[in-house]
C-alpha cells in the first residue's frame, strides 16, 4: 500500500534522559541556573562519551555549534545591555520612574506596571529574551522603591514575555511553525492555549496574591 507510513523504531534508554532530569528537578528546587547548565552538560556529555555517541572532539564541536546558534542573541544582548547603561547613566531611567511611579499606587499597581512594560518591549523587539534584559534595571528600581520579591519580579517579567512572545504573529515562534505547516501566522493564534492561559494566570497572580515583604 503506497499511502502507509513507515514508522521508525527507535530506542529508548532511560540512563540518556537523565541529564533532562537533574535539570529540571534542580530548576524547580531553585539551583543557580549557571550551575544547572553546567551540571546538565556535564551529565550529557559524560553520559554520552560513555555510550559512544560522541568522544570528545565532538563534544567540543557540539558545545562550539550551539554558541555559534546563539551568537546573533548574544550580541543583541550585549548590545541592548549597553545601551541601557548610557540610558541610566544620561537620566534614562530615572525619568521613567519618576513618570511611572507617579501613576504606581500600591505594589499591585507596580507589578502590573512592570508587566505592561516587558510586554511592550516584547511586541516592539519580537524577543523575550532581549526584552527581559531591557526592562530588568527598570523593573529592579521599582522592585526597591515598593518592597516587592525579587523572584516574584522575575516570575512576572518572564510570564509576560512568554506570553506576547508566544502571540505575536511576527514572532521565531509562529513564524517558524507556520512555515512548517505552509499556513498563515494569524491561523494558528486560535490555538495557541499555552500562551493565552498564562497570561491570564499571570494577571490573576497580581491580582489575588497575598503579598509578602521582601526580604
């Protein structure tokens, strides 16, 4: 039968999901993130000479190939973490603050104000990454003058810049699944569940969250 598919038998071994594992589980129990990538590229590349799927040449090369993928984010970041200290530097930021903190009632107020912010600058710059950089000094200064949590900020900073990352239509995301599919961008934004549920997660986090000092 011409119109049957050929389905691949591959292996399965539960040693080489390890590495999978220990980052995640240490993710969740709150590890430095430095220390989880190192440890996950240990476990992978031990694990993997091992089991003769690569010796240490091309573990090298490997490890080279995925800095060189990740070169043209490493030096927009670089460079928007420039240009944000010659903002605050020339009065920047502190302009911004003295704008947005007049208008910032409560914490709850100022949460919303950060994630509007991050989002913002991720429908502009059609990346999370570099959005979360941008706005992260801003989002410190108002953290301080409200007392709110550190990891709270984070959590709200990276919800939010999923969020719009995942929905906009210009965005690696949609663009790449839709060139997969032969589809429009506007087509799939129906189905994107994830990311609209986190958005609402995030805005009922800010807005039921029974707020702790910051320590």
């Amino acid at each position: 039968n011409s119109g049957a598919a050929v389905m691949e038998q591959l292996e399965f071994s539960l040693i080489k999901i390890i590495p999978y594992l220990v980052v995640i589980i240490s993710a969740l129990c709150g590890m430095n993130v430095v220390l989880i990538l190192v440890l996950g590229i240990i476990l992978a590349g031990g694990i993997g000479i091992y089991y003769g799927a690569f010796d240490i040449i091309s573990l090298c090369q490997s490890m080279a190939n995925g800095i060189s993928g990740m070169s043209e984010l490493i030096i927009v970041t670089l460079l928007m973490a420039g240009t944000i200290s010659l903002i605050k530097e020339n009065g920047g930021i502190e302009y911004i603050l003295h704008k947005g903190l007049k208008k910032f009632k409560n914490k709850r107020n100022a949460e919303l104000g950060i994630g509007a912010l991050v989002s913002l600058v991720d429908i502009c710059t059609a990346n999370n990454t570099i959005a979360i950089v941008t706005v992260g000094p801003i989002a410190k200064d108002i953290s301080d003058e409200f007392d709110l949590e550190p990891k709270r900020v984070a959590g709200i900073m990276d919800m939010f810049s999923c969020a719009f990352q995942g929905l906009i239509p210009y965005g690696a995301q949609l663009i790449s699944a839709a060139g997969l599919a032969a589809i429009s961008p506007f087509a799939i934004m129906k189905y994107l569940y994830y990311p609209y549920l986190m958005g609402i997660c995030a805005i009922i986090a800010i807005f039921w969250y029974h707020r702790k000092e910051a320590k």
